[in-house]
C-alpha cells in the first residue's frame, strides 16, 4: 500500500457567500449558534456584491504588458473548495461525483449563485488567504489613512483578532479610521505582485462598540501612488460589508486582479457606530523566484501527507487507511458518542494494539474539545500518518515511541461543533461557530471542580489522614442523569479511568502558548493569579519541552496574537495566570488520575485555510514528538508483594512532593519526575510500609524502582478472620476442657 492511499475523498463545497446579516442577538451558546446557522441559510443573494456587466480584470500596467507580449499564462489558484490532488485518479473522479451531487442539492455554493437581471456570475476561481490572520502579513505591511489611536492601528485590523478586556488599551479589536468620512482607507502591500481574488471583512471586536463597515470600495495599485478603484464598467463597483461585528462576510472579485498594493475604502458604516474593520485579503502570489520576502518566509515541508481538511467521514475514513497501512501497530475503537450520534474515534498506535504491558506507560492526544479550533484535528491526522509511514520505513527513533509506548490518539472530541465550522469553512466560521457541543455545553470546562474539595479538605487539615492528596473522588451530583454534562464528557471521563495514563496533551487553537495546571485560580474572585500545583517543576519542563521546540513559540521576535505576549514567557503560563477557569479537563487530570495533563494552543488562527496545514504541520511536529517522548521521564516500576503478586491500587508517594500517585491493575505505576534523587515510598492497605531512594537522570528513559512489601500482622489476623466468617478460630476439644479446669480451679480459689 503506497502514500497515495492517504489521499481521500475532496469534501463539499464550501457554504455560500455570506452577507446581509442582522445583528448578533445575545443568549447561550446554542441560540447565538442556531442564529448563525439560520443567518447563513437564508440571506439573499440580492444584497450580494453589485456586479454589472464588463468588470475591469486588471491594471494594464508594464508587467502585465509583458506577461501577455510574451504569450505566458498566468497560472490558476486552487478554489478552497475543490480540494483536490493533482496526481490522484480517484481523488479526481470522487470531487466529480461530487460536484454532480451538488448541483442536485438546494445548498447553493458562491459560486453557484444564479443570475439576476444584468450581473454576471463570479468565476468559479478564489485564492487562499494572504495571512493577515495567521501574520504571515506582518505589522509593517499594514498601512491606514488615519487611526484613531495606536491601539486601533492598521497593525490590528486582522481577521479574527481579540480586544483586551478592557478599551483604550494597546490591543483593541479592529483598525478604526481617525474620521468617519468616506476617504479613509486600510491597505496591504503585498511586497509582490499578487492576483487578488476577494475580501473577508469584520467589524470591531468589543464588549462596548458597535463598528462596523456596511459597504466599501476596493483599489488597487502597483507604485503605492496611482490606485484604480476596481470598477463595473465606468462605475466604482461597491461590496456589501458587514451588518454586525462578528460574523465574517466575504467578497469574491468578479475577475481577479493583479496588483501589488490593495486598500479597502469604507463607503458606509453603521449610523451609531465608526469606521472600523478587521480584513483578510485573498491572493495568489504571482510567480517571482527572486523576491527576498517570499524566500524568507517560505516554509516547504518533504512529508507525503494528506494536507488537507477532513470531514468526519473523511476522518474515519483516512483512520481506516492508516489502520490497513499499519495493521501491526495500530487500532481504531471509540470512546462513545457525542450529543448527535456521531462517534468518538480513536487510533491507539503500539507494537500491541489493544493491550497494556506491564511497565508500558499510555500517553494521549486529544483535540477539537472545542469544534471550531480544527489546527488541533488536522495536526493528530497527520501525525498518525507520519507515525505509520515512519515507522514502515525504519525511522529508529519513532519505532522506539511505537515499541515503548502506548499512544492513542482522539481528534475529534466535539464533531458536532466541528461540522458545524467545516460547513462555513475557514475564513466565514468566525471566532466562536462550533466551539460548544450541540447542547451548548464548552466540553473542556466541563469536568467537576474538584480543586475546591481538595483546598477546602486542606484547610479543613483532612490531608491524609481523611482524604488523599490524589485521586480526588468525584461528588455524587456530578454524577447524577440531572446534571448538565455533555454526552461527550462523560465518554471522556470513562475513558481516561479506564486507562492509565500517564501524560496527556489536549491541542486547542487561537493562541501559541503551552498551559499547565491549575486552572482554576484559588483566591475566590480573583481573575488572573499563578495558582502551582505540588508537581509545578515537572509541569514547567513539561511545557517548556514543546514550546521550545516549536518553530514560532519562543520567538521574540514574533507578533503578538492578540493581547498576551507568551513568548517573553518562553511561550507557557501557568492556567490560572492567565484566566482562571473552573472544571477544566488538566485539573481534573491531575486530581481524578495519574495523568499530568497540559493544553497547547498550537496557531493564531483556530481554522486556518489547507494551503496553511504544510507549514503548520512543520512548526508543530517535532513537538509533537519531544512532548511524546516526555512521557519517559521520572521513575517507573511494580508494587508486589512477597510471594512477587502485584498490588493494584497501592499509592506512591515522593517526599516533598504533596501529590501522590497510585498503581494500575497490573501493579506497574509511572510517576513523572525532573532530574534528581528522591526518597520514594509504596504503601497500601493492610502491607507495610517501604521508602527506598530512587534517582533520575537527565537523559530520556524513566529509572526503574520496583517495591517488595509485606503484609502487616494485623492484616494477617484480619484475612483469617474473615475467613472463618468473623468467628473464634475454635480451638481441639482436650485444650477446651484443660482451660474450662483451670477456670474452675481459680475461681474456686
């Protein structure tokens, strides 16, 4: 089976085009959803870009003079949704049937629009994103007419960026011209001639305004001083912007242009608002193999993978590749289903699917918790590619994570919500369009809070004596049907009891920043505040070891993604410092199990176009791996007792460290510890006590500290007594009636 089997079916095309939305209402999570779906099914074309009939297709400028005088075609971009692979056969045949499909459905496409009376259609062409949002586009390609202040700069007008909690601060949500007249513009310079090909445009991100732009002009220019305004026939040709300020609307040129500098100048804007916008500009880069910012920025990866976005049948069905691929050291299960019935699949990947060994530690990915942030599944597909591929062709060091480790990999734990971003697409799902499961619940909060049993049980000074520092029991009204916990949760839960894992890393998006636990602040009502757990040290190394080795997270001189600068922080923070969030799914990691648990914001943008997952994949793949390979550093060993029975259940404790762990089914346990030595000590109920010290090296392999213990005299006594059903062991009949005598004889005396 070659690499080409990786290649599957191309997804449907994208959701039509969206514009002439109403105001987002406020409510839960379901209603704000259900309105967006509603908005996006029902708006009318009519209020779609007016085009008339002979739209400008270019600036007849010297370079496209010579282009055309010297016969050469300028090469076609790839249309998002066709998603094709050029030397894939089937691939081909599949995206015919359907688009055959398609044309039946009543979900129209933008580019299957129908007509009105003296327009003329768009052309079935649209290029990727430039990269205002992923800031491939940097701060100085960004230009405005005027600002109002520098914290609504052109440096901010990104799609999708965030405003800080608070206004009048140096990151606010959007570029706001410094008048409200129609001559103020935003531009890009491409520092490249580009066929531009569409706009997506926002209002301000803000708890407090209400901006946004209604309808504007495009121009474009390739000196910087002479701007055509892109025209239908001798008429300036006027786009729909927004009607509130979240929901991404986008423009499709009706002929694509080709240019180096573009502006987009507000024509209207909201009555009780201002001019402000948060842009994203679509364009292919004309080919130059001598420009300096093209070559500098370039990222090329050599792995052979599916790049590409997958729906969820598309997901199970690149698993079942993988699966036949790979037969020997992989297996594809399901924890569950979510809210709609769709099911939670996993692929473990071990030289013995489907089996623990003793003395194997469990390792786990997860991603997509939250729907829309789909970096996060793409990144865990296309590792468990490269994971099977690797490892058929020799790689050692991926064979020894395979021969070593038991890895399983969960992509899609909210594919309700993710169907619901894929549907849109990636730049019209906007920032929130699936994050919640379908019954409004955010799975990653979702979890009991059990920091506040645990604090509350130490001030209480419960700790040991009353209750363990480990293991924190979950209470009974979390259990309970009543309770609101989504479907998908509980699968998780179940899951994460049933195997014991050792570490975890969850993938989110619309950051670049590793978390470690807690998460939950202690001081009450306190929102930001470092809150360590007794395993701080290990978390820190833990986190720094995929910041470090991702390409942009500890770069200095990276732009900020939206308020927080994390890279002066070595790109992690400790949950609680940077918002505190109670129930999350590493706290109760760490409190409920033996698993270390830490989040990844892996990219800025949550749903980042597929002309984007190469080089995505290529800053996050070698973290991938080194957060893996974490999973054997500390000790390791097996609890026995003297006759060489494993003990289940029995706790490990590490002096210094208030945080114990407790041993699987098989007796084996795996505690995660930074380089050192340590006094270790096993203990479990009804055996004796035994500390012995153990020490950890720097380099990567957990040290093995295996325990012998005994059984305790009065545990001794109690297994006989309950073996003869808690009665007198009786004793033969000439001792029973030597003692009756003796009685006698002493009370007669």
């Amino acid at each position: 089976m070659t690499r080409q089997r990786l290649r599957l079916f191309t997804p449907l095309a994208l959701l039509g085009l969206l514009v002439g939305l109403a105001d987002l209402s406020y409510g839960s999570a379901v209603e704000d959803e259900d309105y967006y779906m509603q908005e996006m099914l029902t708006r009318d074309q009519d209020n779609q870009v007016q085009i008339l009939e002979k739209p400008v297709a270019s600036i007849p400028d010297r370079h496209e003079r010579t282009s055309q005088n010297s016969g050469k075609k300028v090469p076609k971009g790839k249309a998002e949704g066709s998603r094709q692979t050029d030397n894939d056969a089937k691939s081909v045949k599949a995206a015919n049937k359907k688009t055959e499909k398609t044309k039946k459905s009543t979900l129209k496409t933008p580019n299957s629009i129908p007509e009105a009376e003296g327009q003329v259609s768009p052309i079935k062409e649209e290029c990727p994103p430039m990269g205002l949002e992923t800031l491939k586009i940097d701060d100085f390609q960004l230009h405005a007419s005027t600002t109002k202040r520098y914290g609504l700069g052109a440096h901010r007008g990104r799609l999708n960026i965030q405003a800080g909690l608070y206004e009048d601060d140096l990151y606010d949500g959007a570029w706001c011209a410094g008048r409200d007249d129609p001559l103020q513009w935003f531009e890009v310079d491409a520092r490249r001639l580009t066929k531009f090909t569409g706009v997506v445009t926002q209002g301000r991100s803000s708890l407090w305004s209400s901006d946004w732009v209604t309808s504007y002009r495009v121009m474009v220019s390739n000196d910087s001083h002479t701007w055509i305004t892109v025209k239908n026939g001798s008429e300036d040709l006027i786009f729909t912007g927004n009607s509130e300020k979240e929901i991404p609307v986008r423009n499709l040129f009706p002929v694509p242009v080709v240019a180096r500098y573009i502006r987009v100048n507000p024509y209207s804007w909201f009555t009780i608002g201002s001019i402000c916008m948060r842009v994203e500009i679509l364009g292919c880069p004309m080919p130059d193999p001598n420009n300096y910012y093209h070559r500098r920025n370039e990222v090329i990866t050599t792995d052979d993978l599916d790049f590409r976005h997958h729906s969820y049948k598309e997901m199970r069905q690149l698993m079942k590749v993988v699966n036949e691929m790979c037969p020997n050291i992989t297996r594809i299960y399901n924890i569950g289903k979510s809210h709609s019935g769709l099911k939670l699949y996993a692929i473990e990947i071990s030289d013995n699917p489907g089996e623990h060994e003793v003395g194997e530690p469990e390792f786990r990915y997860t991603a997509g918790s939250h729907g829309n942030e789909v970096l996060g599944r793409e990144l865990l597909l296309l590792l468990m590619q490269f994971m099977c591929l690797e490892y058929l062709s020799g790689n050692q060091r991926v064979r020894h994570l395979v021969e070593e480790t038991r890895i399983h990999l969960l992509p899609s734990v909210n594919p309700d919500g993710y169907e619901k971003a894929f549907e849109a697409g990636s730049e019209l799902s906007g920032w929130s369009l699936g994050r919640w499961s379908n019954d409004g619940i955010d799975i990653h909060h979702n979890f009991p809070d059990l920091n506040s049993i645990l604090w509350e049980a130490e001030v209480k000074k419960w700790i040991p004596r009353k209750m363990p520092n480990h293991n924190v029991p979950i209470p009974e009204w979390y259990l309970s049907q009543n309770a609101s916990v989504a479907v998908e949760t509980r699968a998780l839960i179940a899951w994460m009891e049933k195997i014991p894992f050792v570490l975890g890393g969850n993938l989110q998006g619309g950051e670049l920043v590793v978390t470690f636990p807690y998460d939950k602040t202690r001081s009450q009502g306190v929102i930001r505040e470092p809150t360590p757990t007794p395993d701080d040290h290990v978390f820190r190394w833990l986190a720094f070891s995929y910041a470090s080795t991702h390409r942009l997270m500890t770069d200095a001189n990276r732009r900020v993604c939206h308020t927080e600068d994390f890279a002066k922080e070595d790109g992690t923070i400790n949950g609680a410092a940077w918002h505190t969030a109670a129930g999350s799914l590493n706290d109760f990691s760490y409190l409920h199990t033996n698993c270390f648990e830490l989040s990844m914001y892996v990219g800025c943008d949550k749903f980042p176009h597929e002309s984007e997952l190469p080089e995505e994949w290529e800053n996050n793949r070698e973290s991938l791996l080194v957060f893996m390979e974490q999973v054997h550093r500390g000790i390791k060993g097996v609890v026995r007792d003297l006759q060489g029975r494993p003990i289940a259940n029995a706790t490990i404790s590490v002096e210094g460290i208030s945080h114990d762990v407790r041993t699987a089914a098989d007796g084996d346990y795996w505690r995660l510890l930074n380089p050192g030595e340590y006094r270790v000590t096993a203990r479990a109920e009804g055996y004796s006590v035994t500390t012995k010290k153990c020490e950890v090296g720097y380099e990567i392999g957990a040290t093995r500290c295996d325990f012998f213990i005994s059984r305790t005299n009065l545990s001794r006594i109690k297994e006989i007594m309950e073996k003869f059903n808690k009665q007198p062991i009786r004793m033969p009949i000439r001792q029973f009636q030597a003692r009756r005598s003796r009685e006698r004889r002493l009370g007669s005396s």
